[in-house]
C-alpha cells in the first residue's frame, strides 16, 4: 500500500513470534481457508450477483489493498489493480483474481499524478466498460515528533494521502456509474490522537471530510461514499519500525485479542458494496476490532 520499508531478518523473526503468540497467524490462516472456500459462482454453477460490474482499487499489490482487490473479485467483480512500484505483486494479486473465476487487468499508476488516474480509469473503461466501485486506498505513512518531522516526509504524505486520494476521488465522481460505491481509507488513528502521528493522522482525516462531502455532492445518483477507518492490522505499513513489546501493547488494547488482518477490511468493503448497505452514506466506518 505504501514504499515500507525493509525490516530485518531478526526484527521480522522477533514480529512473527509476537504475533503467532497473539493467536493473529492462527486466524489470517483460517481467514484464508474461508476465502478459498467462496468462489466467483454461486453453488449452482450460477453467475454471482455482482456478475458484470467493475471494481478499482488503488494501491491494491499488497495489504488491505490487494486484500480488498481479492475479496470483490471472489464477490463476483471485475477488477482493476493498481500499484506504483510492485509490478510483479500487482500481476500476481490479478492472476489470483482470474483463478477465483472472475476477470481483473492491473496498472501501474501513481495517484499523485492526476494523468496518470485518469489513464489508470481509461484502462479499466476500456477493459470492462465501466467502473462501478472505487477503493482510494493508496497511501503512506511517516512518524516523528513534529520538532523532528521533516518536510520532505510531510510533503510526501501530502501528496500521496490528501492530493492522490483527492485525484482518485475526483475521477470516480466523475465516471463511477449510478448506483455505485465509493470509498476512502481514513484511521482510526484519527481517534487515538497518539504522539508523533500527527501529520499522518492529519492526512487520514481529510479521507473523513472528503467521504462525507463527496455523498451529498453526488446526491441523486443513488451512488454511497463512505470513509473506512481501520485500526491496527497486519501489515507492513503498521508492523516495520516497532518492536515486539508495541505490537504486543496494541494487541492487549484490543478487545479481540488480536491485530486485525487486510481481510478484517477486505470484509467490511465487502459489505457496504452489497445491496443491502446502500443506505450508509457518507459515514466514518471503524473497523478496528473495539480498539477505539
């Protein structure tokens, strides 16, 4: 979802113990085995109900992303996959798509650079006809004290998290068909107000107002705009540059028990994009186990 960076050997090593004690590898492993189980048709060989409509998601090579791009193509969707710099993820995470029976294409695009949005919406027009769900999922995250925050951090956050969301945004307002979903990734950091997140949780709360605002400019296109809040989940963006006992802190806040896992999300999208969530518009979903 984000340039992570690299964590090393013994500190990954250190992050898999914790998290295994936490019982989270048990259950992204039993998450994956329900995943397997549900398919593209329905159990009568019939096409699903989602047959036909189309689903893009930014920032989907790996984490909540490509868990998300995973789930609607197992929901029936055709799918576009974007990533900026893991090619080879992307593909994969497409190829996957295919074998669970549905139809997905991947690009490279960078969100921070509005052409590339709108050649990234061309191709999944061209591909499938239309675009139907559309997940601004791409971002990242840089922490330090504000007296140690670089401006080169800040601005990369800027640009990616406010301007890159408010590209994607502003095309899938543009070409999302009536009836459709839109979502923006926000955090649940947004509540927990912690030290050194502040420019970060700054640039999730813009995902807040640009969902609420976005429902009622598309009023009467019977399209929902929601932001989802994740709290802490597996994945690199959360994990790289914290040490065993802080996952384990985050682990004990949680009434779950566990971190939540990019399927925990995947899920919830999942949801709101069923036909039966059409009436939550222009909210803040927190999807964070009761963490906040």
């Amino acid at each position: 979802m984000t340039h992570d960076q690299n964590a090393s050997g013994t500190s990954a090593v250190s992050r898999r113990k914790v998290l295994a004690g936490a019982g989270v590898l048990a259950t992204s492993a039993a998450m994956a085995g329900m995943a397997q189980a549900q398919s593209a048709t329905t159990a009568d060989g019939a096409a699903p109900q989602n047959a036909g409509r189309v689903a893009l998601v930014t920032g989907s090579s790996r984490g909540i992303g490509a868990a998300t791009a995973r789930q609607l193509g197992r929901d029936g969707y055709r799918v576009i996959v974007n990533c900026v710099v893991n090619r080879d993820l992307a593909a994969e995470v497409a190829q996957e798509i295919e074998a669970s029976g549905s139809q997905a294409i991947w690009r490279q695009a960078d969100v921070r650079d509005p052409a590339a949005v709108r050649a990234l919406f061309d191709a999944g027009e061209e591909a499938f006809g239309g675009i139907d769900v559309v997940v601004a999922n791409a971002g990242v995250m840089n922490l330090a004290p504000f007296a140690e925050m670089s401006d080169e951090d800040v601005r990369h956050m800027i640009d990616v998290n406010i301007l890159g969301s408010f590209h994607t945004l502003r095309e899938a307002a543009r070409r999302v068909r009536d009836g459709g979903r839109i979502f923006a990734l926000s955090s649940t950091i947004t509540r927990f107000r912690t030290e050194t997140y502040g420019p970060y949780a700054a640039s999730k709360m813009a995902q807040e107002l640009y969902a609420t605002v976005l429902a009622k400019e598309l009023a009467g296109r019977n399209i929902s705009v929601n932001a989802i809040a994740p709290g802490v989940v597996n994945t690199t963006l959360f994990t790289d540059g914290k040490t065993e006992e802080q996952i384990a802190a985050f682990v004990q806040r949680t009434p779950h028990g566990r971190l939540g896992q990019p399927e925990d999300i995947a899920n919830v999208i999942s949801l709101l994009c069923s036909g039966n969530a059409h009436w939550v518009n222009g909210q803040v979903v927190y999807a964070n186990g009761g963490i906040a």
